[in-house]
C-alpha cells in the first residue's frame, strides 16, 4: 500500500469538508418559508383544524381526505407545512 503524503492529506481533508457541507444542500424542504409573508401580525383565529374521512392510513401515506374545516378560513395552499395529529382518548368539553 502507497504512503499517502502531506500534500494528498490536505486534499483528501479538503474534498472530505466540502463533500460534507454540500450534501446538506440536498434536502427536500416540505414548507416554502415566509410563503404568506416574513412580516405577519397575527390577530384572531390563526389555525385551520380539519377532521379526515374515517378510514385507514398507513404508516408512509403520501395523502389523507380531509373534512369540515373549523377554525381560520384560510385554505391549504402547495407549499404550505402542516401538522397532522392522531388525537386519543380525550374528553371534549365545548362549553367554555
């Protein structure tokens, strides 16, 4: 096996750094950011809440159908992030 030298060290290091800063170049971003704007005042009711068509989803569901939107008007846009959440075993008390 060949003996690598100072100078081929320092090339290697070099490539080695900048192999590992770009790759994270490569993400996928799911949300466009500051898609509705960088400077928002927020007033009134700011969340959407949608409960889905019963049904089943597995685990690596690239879509769900949604149903009765409550909460902000505002419709899902492309680019929008959003949170899907499996809610259990809760007590819902409408009165206050």
């Amino acid at each position: 096996m060949k003996n690598i030298n100072t100078k081929q060290r320092y090339i290697i290091s070099i490539i080695t750094i900048i192999l590992l800063f770009t790759s994270s170049g490569y993400t996928q971003v799911c949300a466009i950011p500051t898609n509705d704007g960088s400077n928002l005042t927020l007033s009134g009711t700011v969340n959407s809440y949608w409960s889905v068509v019963t049904g089943t989803y597995n685990a690596g569901s690239t879509s769900i159908t949604l149903q009765s939107q409550r909460g902000s008007l505002t419709p899902i846009s492309s680019g929008d992030l959003v949170m899907v959440i499996q809610m259990q075993c809760a007590d819902i008390d409408l009165t206050n």
